[in-house]
C-alpha cells in the first residue's frame, strides 16, 4: 500500500521543487525520456527554473533547446514518441498550447485510435492565474482538451501529486496534457517522499473529510477549497473537499460517492465557468445520483471573460476563498 | 547514369505498374459505387512514390501522404489491406477507424501514419529522423508533402529545426501543381518552391518527378546524406496531379493543354519505354509482368470487398493505450 504522501513525515518542498524532482529522476532513472522547450537549454533553465541543472546534468541531448515553434516542436516530440523516446514538452505557458493545437488534438491524440500508434508525451504546461499577469499568461485551457478523446488532462494541486502524478505521466503510454499552477510553483510547500513517488492518473483524492457537502475542485483552487473548508468548520459545517487531480479520465466513482455520502455539491474552478470541466461533474451528478441531492448543485468558476490584468478586475474575475465559503453556507442551509 | 541493375530496374517497373493498377481499380471501383466515403487518385504520382521510396531501408522511418500509395505499398502495406481500408474493414490498416491511405501507420513497419491535415507529417517525420540522432543510429527519415503544403507554417517550423538539428531528414515536395483547385502561382510567391528550403540553408534540388530514375537518384542520394550525419534536405519532384483532387472533382479548372503536357510525360509509359529502350526488356516480358499486376490487384480488391465490416462492439477499442 502507497503511503499517503501528504500526511506522512516527508520533507516540505515546493510545488516547483518537487517538479523538478520528478523530471530528474525519471530523467535518471529512464534513458529514452528527455525535455524539450523554449528556453530551456544552456545554463538558463526555462522561464520558471523547472528544469534548471539539466542540461548540465544530462547535455543538450536530452534537454533540447526550441526555436518559437510550439506547433513544430511538438509535432517532432509526436515523432520522437511514435520512435519510443518519452519526451517532455515544457510549453513556457499555458496560454501558448493554442499554437500548437493541430499537433495535439488531431494528430497526437487521434493516432492511437486510428492506427495503434501510442504517443508517450507529457506536455508540462504552466497554467493559472491570479498573479496579475494578463490575459495571456493567466489562463486555465483544461477544458479545451479535456473535451478530446486519446488525451489524458493533469492538473495537480499539491507538491506530492505533482511529483506523483508527473511521473505517472511520463510513464504513460499515452500523451498527456499536465497542468501546472504557476501560483502555485513558489507559494505552496508541503511534504513530498524523496524517492520514487507514484500517483494514479485518474484517481481523485479526499483532501478533507465533512459530512454536510462536497467541495469538488482541482489544481490551485484546492489550496482556496480547503481554506473555506477551514472557516465553514469554525462556524459549524463540515465540507469535504474531493480534489480530482485528474480531469480526464474523471473519477466518477469518487465523486459519485461524495455526493451520495453528502447530499450536496459545489464545483470549483479556476477556469471560467461556462462550459468548464465542473458542467461535465454537474451533468454527472445530475444524471447519477440526482435522488441522493438534497440541493442543487453549484459551480464556481472564472468568468466568461478574457482573464483581466488588473487586480481589482483579476480579483473579480477568480473564484477565491471567500466565495468558495460564501456559495458552500448557501448550500449548507438548503 | 544509374546505380540500379537491370533486375532492379525492372522491379521498379513492376511496382510502378502495381501502384497504377491500384488507383486504376480504385478510381474504377468508386466511379461503380462500390467504394466508401472517398478517394485520392495517385495517377502521374508514380514514379514520385516508387523512386522515393525505393532508396528507404526497413530500419528508415517512412511518413507519405495520400497520393503515395506506392510507398505505402512499397513499405509492406499489401494491397489488399489498404483496399480494405478504402472499404471501411475490419482487416483494413485502420480497423474501419480511417479513410482511404489516411492513418496508414504501421511501426512494425517504420511507416507513419498522416492525417487530413497533411503538413502536420512533416514535424512528426522530423521527430522520428531525432529519434535516430538521439539513439545514434545511421538512419534517416523521409517525408513527402505537397505544394499545397508548403505554404504551412508548419513546414517552415519544420524546415527551420530540421536544420538546427542537423536530423537526418529527408523531405519530397510533390509539386503536383495544384492545391486542391488552386495552381502553384496563386498560393505560393516563390518561384521555385524548393528555393523555400534554402531560408534555412537546407540543401535543396529539383527533379524530374516523372523520371522514376531521377527521382531515386536524388532522393537517394539525400537518405546515404541524412543517414551519414550530414543533415536534412530537400528534393522538390515536379510532377502532375491527372485527376482531380478527389473522386468527386472533375478538375475542369485544370487547362486541357497543361494535362496534354503531363499525359505525353507519364511515368509509368515513359519507364516502359526506357526498359524496352535502354535494357532491351521485351515486350513479352512487359506483358507478363502486367498480366500478374493486374491479377493481383483483381484479387485484392475482391479480397477487401469480401471482408466483413468491424464489430461495432469495438467503436470504443483502442482510444488510448495500454
């Protein structure tokens, strides 16, 4: 039985190191899986320092420098994985994976299906927002591939899943979009297992136990579910937190129970809400369990706006803490 | 003038005569209403599909696209599997899950699957050429994309790491000279579409792509190139799209005299002649050859239009992998 990394007695290392952890010991461990990106060559190691000492631990072999070409460069990582290699691919942000859309969604993603042709790629892409930093290095585009079949979609919310689940997918025979919070890279610390660390692709996790509802959530927003959980207890209501981890392949099952076991659900993410990936928790809780619910269900999200620069707009814009507690004391008096 | 044997030459021959059969049969088969969705006829693109890919050895990669039904077959696809696949079968390349030559990838073979969207080959052949320099094989990669294809940002992306890289890569532009319904002189500025490869110091060429002899020798040339470590090139083969884009198309915006042109160039009547000429094969030879060709291909497509379709409990088998 695997430990549960987050309560054990590991070292408290950040979201970003323990990223890093993950790529280099699959670096270490498997010789056909490398990187590849926007500068992340030489002695700079990418915009955010995920891969910082690679290239001078393993050369330029397998830590390949790319030109401006997200569209290209993932297309050769598809050629690299059809060969048998295990690249990954470090979009410098989120919002650039539309400039490679075609080589994702069409090819990558349909070759499987189409001619038995698997593709084992990660890309690593740093999502999120909250930062004020624009309408183009803020997003949270999940959904865009959560909606492909052959696609897997990560979006960890803690230091240990992001190890775990990094490594989960890089093994995978399959390509994986992997989401990370770049809010959280700096900001989040906790305890991470120093060796070897495994979490199952498409397996939520409870992150806090409560019995009066469930607060659905995954990525950053868990840090803000979890906080609202936190106060809501103070004044007497217990709210579980279910943190997916994995939006493609969903964990119904888990979610099901939860919403079974409470009779109440609120899905949050940071991603604007209209047809996010918590429409597709919704309309599964609706056709599964509507019997057991005791109130509607209820999602947050991001607005159906462009995400603002701004703070005071980004601040109204985003889900946090506080709203989270607020739509979770509505339903609690359902 | 070639470094082929006679015996090879004349192999190159059959093959030829095979690849015309197919699509002849093909194009037949889809005229009578007995073929499915849609097809893309290869007549003109013979000696491109042949002379390329007669140059590849088994350990290459190989990404063609849909009017190199010679390379797929070439590759060890047989005709009677991609007939198969025409018809939506079970036993077709794709399992009934793709049209056509679309998604023909097979990696017992090192052959590459292409989708609609054709320029999206040409990184994914890149990456199987720097899986080689990764694992430093003396390999090399070969891709064909179109004119059409060459106007993609995809394609200069590619062209641009490529050379970066140093990859043994080698791409054939197929200068078939339409895109669809549109000539070369609209889509493209360039006046000599292999100059694109020079932007990026890619050595480039350009060939006679209805000279199944010419077309070898270059390409060839270019994979003992790739695969000695001295990088990518480019061989632009000029050749004509005979029919039109798809079965569908009568191609009427194509000029009479531009098709003149090309009919009295075409590869597989030209090679013949060569053979007859050059390496004295006789006519009966020919004959025989031909006779076999067209049984073969007769029974293959017999052979697919006998094959049960796909059990519809599998529609959800093979999404992801393992």
């Amino acid at each position: 039985m695997p430990t549960d990394s987050h309560a054990g007695n590991s070292r408290r290392i950040t979201y970003l190191e323990a990223l890093a952890e993950a790529l280099d010991q699959e670096m270490a461990r498997d010789p056909d899986v490398l990187v590849l990106g926007e500068d992340i060559g030489g002695e700079f190691g990418g915009a955010f320092k995920a891969t910082k000492g690679l290239w001078q631990k393993y050369g330029e072999h397998r830590v390949i420098n790319t030109p401006m070409a997200e569209l290209g460069f993932t297309g050769m990582a598809t050629g690299m994985a059809l060969a048998g290699l295990r690249p990954v691919i470090e979009m410098q942000f989120a919002d650039f994976i539309s400039t490679a859309f075609d080589a994702i969604v069409q090819y990558a993603a349909s070759t499987h299906y189409i001619w038995q042709g698997a593709v084992p790629w990660t890309i690593r892409a740093p999502a999120d927002g909250g930062t004020s930093s624009g309408p183009f290095h803020s997003q949270n585009p999940e959904a865009w591939f959560a909606h492909v079949p052959g696609l897997k979609v990560i979006c960890p919310g803690t230091p240990a899943d992001v190890k775990g689940l990094l490594t989960s997918a890089i093994r995978d025979n399959n390509p994986v979009i992997f989401f990370e919070s770049k809010t959280l890279y700096r900001s989040l610390r906790g305890p991470v297992p120093p060796g070897e660390h495994l979490v199952p692709i498409g397996k939520a996790r409870q992150a806090r136990p409560g019995a009066d509802l469930t607060i659905i959530t995954y990525g950053a927003m868990l840090q803000s579910a979890l906080a609202a959980a936190e106060e809501l207890a103070g004044e007497g209501i217990e709210a579980a937190v279910l943190d997916l981890r994995t939006v493609k392949p969903l964990d119904t099952d888990q979610i099901l129970e939860f919403v079974k076991a409470t009779g109440k659900a609120l899905i949050v993410h940071a991603a604007n809400r209209m047809m996010g990936c918590g429409a597709e928790v919704a309309a599964l809780i609706a056709e599964e369990c509507f019997e057991y619910l005791d109130a509607p269900v209820r999602r947050l999200g991001g607005l159906d706006t462009p995400v603002p620069f701004s703070p005071s707009l980004e601040q109204a814009y985003r889900p946090d803490a506080d709203r989270i507690a607020a739509a979770a004391r509505d339903l609690a008096v359902w | 003038m070639t470094s082929l044997s006679a015996v090879e030459r004349l192999d190159i021959y059959r093959w030829m005569y095979r690849t015309r059969r197919f699509d002849e049969v093909m194009v037949s088969m889809f005229k009578q209403g007995r073929g499915l969705g849609t097809c893309f006829s290869a007549r003109g693109h013979e000696a491109v599909s042949i002379g390329a890919g007669w140059g590849l050895q088994p350990e290459d990669f190989a990404a063609p696209m849909h009017r190199n039904v010679g390379m797929f077959m070439l590759r060890g696809l047989p005709p009677d599997q991609l007939y198969s696949n025409y018809l939506g079968r079970a036993n077709g390349t794709t399992r009934g899950r793709d049209a056509n030559l679309h998604g023909n990838g097979d990696l017992s073979r090192n052959l590459i699957g292409f989708i609609s969207h054709i320029p999206q080959s040409l990184p994914v052949a890149l990456g199987t050429a720097m899986s080689f320099r990764y694992r430093r094989q003396p390999q090399a990669a070969l891709t064909v994309c179109g004119d059409g294809g060459s106007t993609a940002g995809v394609f200069h992306e590619t062209l641009n790491m490529a050379v970066l890289y140093e990859a043994p890569l080698v791409v054939v532009l197929e200068n078939n000279q339409y895109a669809y319904s549109t000539p070369v002189a609209e889509h493209t500025a360039v006046s000599e579409l292999h100059f694109k490869a020079r932007a990026y110091d890619m050595p480039s060429q350009v060939v006679d792509g209805n000279d199944v002899l010419e077309v070898f020798e270059a390409v060839s040339a270019a994979l003992t190139r790739a695969r000695a470590g001295k990088g990518p090139s480019l061989v632009e083969a000029r050749t004509m799209r005979m029919l039109g884009h798809a079965i569908h198309d009568g191609a009427e915006y194509v000029p009479d005299e531009l098709l003149a042109h090309w009919e009295a160039r075409d590869p597989v009547v030209r090679f013949r002649w060569w053979l007859q000429e050059h390496d004295g094969v006789g006519t009966d030879v020919l004959q025989e050859l031909e006779r076999t060709e067209t049984e073969l291909i007769d029974q293959a497509f017999a052979a697919a239009e006998a094959s049960p379709f796909p059990d519809p409990d599998t529609v959800e088998a093979g999404v992801y992998a393992d």
